[in-house]
C-alpha cells in the first residue's frame, strides 16, 4: 500500500512539472520559412543571407521552424507560394541593394511574417551597411516582427466606411476602400478596386498598377496598418517629380513605389511614401509623407 502511495504521489509530481513545459511547447510560432526574395546580382551575398536568417530563426526562444525553400542553393526572384500546412507563419525575408552617392552598397531587408490565419503580412524593415552588420543585426528585426505574433491574431471585423477607421485597428475590410482618391501632386487620380487592386493615373498620361495589403509595419517611426505598392516594373513616367534624365537613369534599377498607411477616417489615408528623391548630388531611395482623400 505504501508503494503504491508513493508511486501515486511521484505522478502527481512527474504531471506538476512537466504540465508548465507542455504549456510553454503549446505557445511556440510554428514558422515555415521560406527564404529571400531578391533581384540582386551578389547571389553569394543573398545565400548567405538566407542561410543566416533561417540560423537566426531557430535561436529564437519560443519558434518551430520548418525549411520550406524551394532552393536551398540560391535567392529566390519571386515572392513565395505558400503551401498550406501546421504553421502559424510563413515568413520570408525581401532584400534589394542600393548604390549610395559614394559608391557603397547598402541593404535594404524586410523581414515578412504572413500569418496563415488571416493572411495578414507582418513586417519589420531594416538597412545594413554591410554583411556583417546583417549578420549581427538581423535577429533583432527578426524578433520584432514576431513578437507581436506570440498573442493570439486579432479577427477581422466586417466593416463599413461608417465605422471602417475604428475597426482598422483589428482588421479592415479593404473592400471598403474601393472609390477614387487623389492625393499625390503628379497624379490626376487613384483607382482602388474591390478585391485590393487599382491603378495610379498620372497627369503625364501613365499609369501605374497597385496592389493593397492590410499589413502592419513600422516606417520612419510610423506605425501603420496598410500598404498599397507598385505591380510590375519601374517606368520613368512614375517619377514626373524628377528631371527627366534621372528619372530615365533611376527607373532600371529603383524599388517598386510603396505607400505605408494609417486609415485616420473613412475617407482619408496618411503615411509614408516609399521612393526615390532627388538629393544635392543625385538621387536616393527615400521616403516622403503622403496624405490620400477618398472624393
């Protein structure tokens, strides 16, 4: 009788300390990782740089990562198909490089975490001057954009463009945003269609393709909700701003034009606009405010 009390009371004990690890395994982000998205020439660079991320991943206390590259040799120049799985993120990382006036290379990473519950895109941006400062910098971005992650998603609430600003903060049906807005000087008008696409007209006659994701980032210190972004390649025409020679020099090699936004009320879109500028010596990939107004 005595052993069997014993042995009664050495499960409760063994169930007492294994029941806060069971706790802690059950609250990991299930990550399937799927590498860098590049355009760049330095493919020694970019398979570094993947390789270090994934390294990165696993170090961090409270993820599972499963490698889903489809190379592991090499950059991929698409963004991901992702394929549905345990995960609760696919994360990604998009990595474009950058010649400075003084003829130094700089990179530009964003780091992606898609959460697959509601397919919303978590992201953290980061420049590193080098690869060693990816290499010792890039877990930090990292943890940030999974961070907010560790909670559980917010639902999206179904909403209307009565209460579209308030319900931002959770979700946003971007349906909602369908309409014609203005608000960039060199453009006679905005298109937003429903199902997240549109177009930018420009008063030189082009026009420019978006598409718009809900996705939560922070840009220059700005936290914002919403992101439109150029579809398909760079045309010197989506730089009326510029003299005509540099916009024909920058628009082989320049970022596709990004606005990150916070919905301040129904009708009115206020951020930052991601894209080249001019500057005393050139040109620069830079950022600019930006304001839309639904008509």
């Amino acid at each position: 009788m005595k052993n069997r009390t014993v042995t009664a009371w050495l499960t409760r004990l063994t169930i007492l300390i294994l029941s806060p690890l069971s706790a802690v395994h059950a609250e990991d982000i299930l990550v399937d990782y799927y590498g860098v998205v590049s355009a760049s020439s330095d493919t020694n660079m970019l398979k570094m740089a993947q390789d270090v991320f994934y390294t990165q991943l696993k170090a961090i206390d409270g993820v599972t990562v499963d490698d889903k590259r489809p190379d592991l040799t090499r950059a991929s120049t698409d963004i991901p198909q992702f394929v549905t799985t345990n995960a609760k993120v696919y994360f990604y990382a998009e990595i474009t490089d950058q010649k400075t006036n003084s003829g130094q290379t700089v990179w530009n990473c964003r780091f992606n975490a898609v959460t697959a519950a509601d397919g919303i895109t978590h992201t953290a941006t980061e420049n590193y001057e080098s690869y060693y400062k990816i290499l010792v910098g890039a877990k930090n971005a990292i943890e940030k954009v999974l961070t907010e992650l560790k909670a559980p998603a917010p639902e999206f609430i179904s909403a209307n463009k009565a209460n579209i600003a308030s319900d931002f903060n959770t979700g946003v049906d971007i349906e909602s945003l369908a309409g014609t807005w203005s608000g960039e000087p060199y453009a006679d008008k905005i298109i937003i269609l429903r199902g997240g696409r549109g177009f930018v007209i420009f008063k030189n006659g082009a026009t420019m393709n978006i598409k718009i994701s809900v996705k939560k980032a922070t840009v220059d210190g700005i936290s914002t909700n919403l992101e439109i972004a150029q579809v398909g390649k760079s045309n010197a025409s989506f730089f009326p701003e510029l003299p005509r020679e540099q916009a024909l020099a920058c628009a082989a090699t320049a970022s596709p034009i990004t606005w990150n936004f916070s919905l301040t009320s129904a009708d009115t879109l206020e951020g930052i606009k991601n894209t080249v500028i001019a500057t005393d010596d050139g040109t620069e990939q830079g950022s600019v405010h930006s304001n839309w107004t639904r008509k």
